[in-house]
C-alpha cells in the first residue's frame, strides 16, 4: 500500500518517448513518460488513449489540426483517430490505456518501446 | 476535439463530494471533485479506483493505515478494500473508474451523488 509520487518517479530515468509503467487501474495501465521531439504519426485501432501533461507542453498533430496541452491539461485521443504527439522541449506526461497497448500502435518503428517495464 | 483544462473545469462548480465527468476513456471515465471534510467508509467491489492529488491534501483512511496524498500524487485503491477519504482543507481531485460507479460504492448515504453528470 505506497502512494505514487509523480516527481519522484520522474527522476528515475531520462530517456525519451519510453513510457513506464507505475500503476494499474483493473486491466489499464497509468504510465509515465518524458517526451522531446518528433514521434510518429499512428493510431490505435481498439483503444483511446488518455494523455495529462504534468510539466511542459506537449503538442498532438491530427489531419486537421494540432492541439497544444500544458501543464494540467489533458485530452483522450479516441480509438483509430490519426495522431502524432511531438514536444518543441522536454515534456513529462502521464498515459492510461488498456494493458499491453504498444506506444506507436499501428506504426511500428524504431521509436516502438517495451510496453511492460515498471518503474 | 476539444482539450481539457483542469483549473477551468475546476472554476465551474464549488459544491464538494460531487464527481463530475470531463471526458471518458472508453468505458471509463475521467472525473474531477473537490473535497473537504469527512466522507464515509464503503468499497467499490467490483472495480479498483483511482485518485490523484491536483491541489490540497486528500487522507486515505484505510483498516490498517492512512496515507496522505498530495498534489502530484496519487493511488489506486484496489476494488473490495475498505477506505474513507477525507481532506483537512479543500482539495481537488481526478478520478478515473469505469462508467457507472457510484461514489459512495457500497455504502448509500447522504453523500450519494449522481454518477452521471457531466461539466
């Protein structure tokens, strides 16, 4: 029974577009991750996906427009929507999905990281 | 497409114990409250809970302990397990749990609030 403190979890690593696992909410996963630069475009055929911006801003591009989340602000992508997150300065987010979503979904590429590592 | 800004969110109501819905994630979703004072004892059997800390200080009693979150921190309660929360001061608070959960789980009381109400 230990409470999570995000600042805390943060400090633990510093590599970018990785995201971790710190909790579980039944079959959904709260995942931490610093972001900076360009990901990839893609989408989650079967899930939405719950993005919150803890420290900086992180942009999400779509076909038709580009939404700018600070600090305190979130949004949840829905499923199959087109979406590439990128970050002009290092970014500190917080992610839910289901378990075993993979973070660039369709798109597999060199930026694909492990969907199971704890933190 | 439309981001959510939590302190706006927060802005539009002052009553405490009242989670109100900002978004959902597929069939779960994403509430916000402000709390104060006691609430009562009860478990959610069937679904774990998520808390985390946007303001203030919320108290966790549970059977065996209390744990204290703050801002930036948060916990989640597994389902079947016994927990009062209660703030000192006014905190404010995101919740994420599937559709339809009720706030006071097994425990109807006077802080019974509606489950479906949207800001």
């Amino acid at each position: 029974m230990k409470k999570i403190n995000l600042d805390e979890k943060f400090a633990l690593f510093n590599e970018h577009w990785t995201p971790k696992i710190i909790s579980e909410l039944n079959d959904y996963q709260i995942k931490i991750a610093k972001v900076e630069g360009d990901f990839v475009w893609h989408n989650h055929s079967d899930t939405d996906e719950f993005f919150f911006v803890v420290e900086g801003t992180l942009f999400i591009e779509f076909e038709s427009e580009t939404m700018e989340l600070n600090a305190g602000e979130l949004y949840v992508v829905p499923k199959g929507v087109q979406h590439r997150p990128y970050a002009k300065g290092e970014c500190k987010i917080m992610l839910i999905e289901p378990r075993g979503v993979v973070n660039t979904g369709d798109a597999e590429s060199e930026l694909t990281a492990s969907n199971d590592v704890w933190i």
